[in-house]
C-alpha cells in the first residue's frame, strides 16, 4: 500500500513540474502600443497600434501568448499619458482611486501583424484579436488585460 501512495506522490509532482516547464517557455515580447479605436484616429476604446521595434525606451507593454489563444497585455503605467489611461480603463482614476478591476473595451477586431505573431510564436491560422470586453486588472504600477485571439 505504501509503494502505491509513494508512486502516486511521485507521479503528482511530476505533473506539476511538467505544467511549470510549459509556463517559463512560453515567449515575453516587449511592443509599444498605442491606445484608442483603429482607424479612427485613436479615439475611442481599443487597440490602434501595435510596435515591436527593437527601441525599448519607447515599449510599455509586456505581452505574452497563452496555448490557449489568449494572450495577456501587461501595460506599465508609467509609460502612458493620462489620456492612454482614460482609453484604456474608460474613467479617470484619480477619482476612484480604490478600483481594482475594470473593463477593456475593444471597440474592433485588431488584425495581428506577421512580425507580431512570429514573435509571440502563435499558430498560422490565428489572425486577430476579437473585439469584446475583456478584464482589467489594475494595480498602482500596471494594468492587465487578458485578450481571446482567433
């Protein structure tokens, strides 16, 4: 009975480690973007561009793609103006200073770039990112968003 429980603890975290390796290869790239409805000359809700350049003085987001066709957008706070973040969270937050979720608007579909998504290794067929409401995460530094791409 005892080798039994032993091989199932064994096989337990092995399971677990495997989950980990799968999470720390999965790619971070760095991009500037640029906040507010595309095509529209960057008004309104949304994503209007996208960068990757390798001019990192300018990147104030931290992407990362998830097996699952999601991807999530780590926005530092300190790299966007005051009207990036009213695009972004859709209200000023120096009035409600205790908000720790909100809501990301994506007013359009957002077409990803060839470059883009050879950087974030995402499969062939996956060709946007679907407009919606998606999750906001606010903290005093960042902002996440989790976004579906098909």
């Amino acid at each position: 009975m005892k080798n039994i429980i032993y091989i199932a603890v064994l096989c337990m975290t092995s399971i677990v480690f495997s989950q980990k390796q799968v999470e720390v290869n999965q790619k971070l790239i760095s991009a500037e973007i640029t906040f507010g409805r595309l095509g529209h000359d960057c008004k309104g809700r949304g994503i209007c561009s996208f960068n990757t350049t390798s001019n990192t003085t300018k990147h104030n987001t931290q992407i990362k793609y998830h097996e699952d066709n999601r991807i999530t957008l780590v926005i530092d706070r300190t790299r966007i103006t005051k009207e990036e973040e009213l695009k972004i969270v859709g209200q000023d937050l120096e009035v409600n200073t205790k908000i720790k979720e909100g809501l990301f608007v994506l007013e359009d579909d957002f077409i990803l770039e060839a470059l883009i998504k050879s950087e974030l290794k995402t499969p062939h067929q996956i060709t946007k990112v679907a407009k919606g409401n998606y999750s906001l995460l606010i903290s005093k530094d960042t902002f996440t968003i989790t976004l579906k791409i098909e």
